[in-house]
C-alpha cells in the first residue's frame, strides 16, 4: 500500500501525452483551464458523453456558493472507509513510513498546489465526516489560490467558510460534528463521487447543481468541441429565427455540406463569431460529404 504515488499515478492515466506534475497527475495547461470558465456544463458534457464516457457527471450536491461561480481545476482524489482498528493501524503506520503528520484529511489538503481542487469521497458521512471547515478551506484556499473541494459526504463551519474568497466547494451535508472514525483507502487513485468516477489530474468542472470530471486527455478535444458546439448554437438560432432551417436540421449530429458552408460564412463575416476564426472544421466536412453511421438521431 502506498499514498501519492507517483508510479502508480502514471500508471493510472497512460493516455495522458504532456507534462505532469511532480506528483505524476496529468498537468493540463491553465490555458484550458481559463477556457473552460466560458463554457457551459451541457457544451462541455456532450464530447465527453459521446465518446462512451457516461459516469462523469454528479448532480445531487450542495454548493458552498449559490452565485454561479465556477470550480474548475486539476484533481486530487482521496477515499475513504469506515473506522476499524486494525485497518487503521495499518494505514497509519504506511502514513508514517512516508512522513505523513496529522489527520487523514491533512495528508490530503497538505499535499494540495496552485490549481487543485480536492476531490473526497466519504462515502457520503456527513454526522462525524466533515471533511472541510473553517480552517482546511482556508488551507485550500493558501494553496490552491482560486481552488475548492467536491466532498461525497460533510461539511462544517459554513459561516466560516463562506467568507473565505474565491473558494466553491460541493458537498453532501452539513453538520457541527468535527470529523471523526474514518480512514483512508486511497490517495490519488480512482475515487467515485456518487454516479461519477474521477481520476487524479482529472479537470474538476463545478457549474450550477453538479461537478463533470473531465479525463485529462480530453480536456483539448472537449475544449474545442465545445467551442464548436457554442458557435452552431448561435448560428443555428439564427437560422431557426429566419426560417432557413429546421430545428430537426440543426439539431442532428451531422449537418450538411450546405450548411457547414453558411456556417463558415457566419464565422468569418460576423463578429458575434470572431473568436471561433481559424477552427478545423475538416472533420465536419468530412462527415457530412462521406456520411456517419452513427447518426441515427438528434444531438444531445
């Protein structure tokens, strides 16, 4: 058994091409991160789902914030188990063979760096298993610098922690109990968040009622298929507006040539479309003169 490990971690994500933290996470550059913050949850869910990824998503969490503020950030999982003494003992001892000090829940804010966010299953204990209060989301905050937490499980100290700025965190409840009985199972290894599954380096995407965990190999195909997505929405609700196409038409997976060519021709002479000038639209083109066989209904 050992904790953060950084074999294991790379052993974990081979898909992952770049750099990587010290650590071994995937590090996905901060330019996607910063993107990121202008997308929706639906345009950033729809590339990852249609590539077989359908246990991203957790959607039956509290938030810390109800001002539509966006948590996004590279994981760091942790999960735990039910206290047994023997067990416990065990783990403890591992802990103090790497030099680890306090509280199961320190190792893991301890080890935190500038991008994080804390990704906790505690298996969904909330009296005895406030995973964050006033102090360790502060902590994360030091760290972190614009960071937060996904915690399966409690919270207390809200008052608290609501001061704290620039912090969103999800969870499941809150309680005053301190946290207590728990142990560590695993530390930056595979963690299941209710319906979700998330592995380190994971890009933590918090919007609205619920967290997508978005595979760090990903992120730049999710980022520019999302950014697609954000721009056939503008156009096609122009075009819904001028009666030229349907709403079936624009919403298949699939559009025609004739339609790829207006498209083009919206995003070099509008300027609602500048931003999205110089994207590869091959693949598109593709389809559409060639066919796709897996386009046998609407777009999610």
């Amino acid at each position: 058994m050992k904790f953060n490990c950084r074999e294991d971690i790379i052993a974990l994500t081979p898909q992952w091409k770049g750099d990587r933290l010290d650590d071994g996470r995937p590090y996905v550059p901060d330019k996607y991160l910063k993107a990121l913050r202008n997308l929706t949850l639906e345009e950033v869910w729809k590339p990852i789902f249609v590539k077989g990824y359908e246990s991203q998503f957790e959607g039956r969490l509290k938030t810390l914030h109800d001002d539509g503020r966006k948590l996004i950030g590279r994981a760091v999982t942790a999960t735990y188990c039910p206290f047994r003494p023997d067990l416990d003992e065990v783990v403890k001892n591992q802990g103090r063979a790497e030099n680890r000090t306090g509280t199961y829940n320190q190792w893991v804010i301890d080890s935190l760096v500038e991008g994080d966010v804390v990704v906790v299953d505690m298996y969904d204990k909330i009296y005895k298993g406030t995973f964050l209060g006033g102090n360790l989301t502060t902590a994360i905050k030091n760290k972190t610098k614009t960071g937060g937490g996904v915690i399966w499980g409690g919270v207390r100290d809200v008052e608290q922690m609501k001061k704290i700025d620039d912090v969103q965190v999800y969870f499941r409840g809150i309680d005053p109990t301190p946290i207590r009985d728990f142990i560590m199972t695993g530390f930056n290894t595979a963690t299941r968040i209710g319906n979700a599954i998330c592995l380190p380096g994971d890009i933590v995407f918090g919007a609205g009622g619920g967290v997508l965990f978005i595979p760090s190999h990903l992120v730049p195909e999710v980022v520019d298929g999302a950014s697609k997505t954000q721009v056939k929405d503008m156009f096609g609700f122009e075009m819904i507006t001028q009666n030229k196409f349907t709403t079936a038409q624009i919403d298949k997976n699939t559009w025609t040539k004739e339609m790829l060519d207006l498209l083009m021709d919206f995003i070099e002479n509008d300027d609602r479309a500048a931003e999205y000038r110089g994207m590869d639209w091959s693949h598109e083109y593709d389809l559409a003169i060639n066919g796709d066989p897996t386009d046998t209904q609407s777009a999610l």
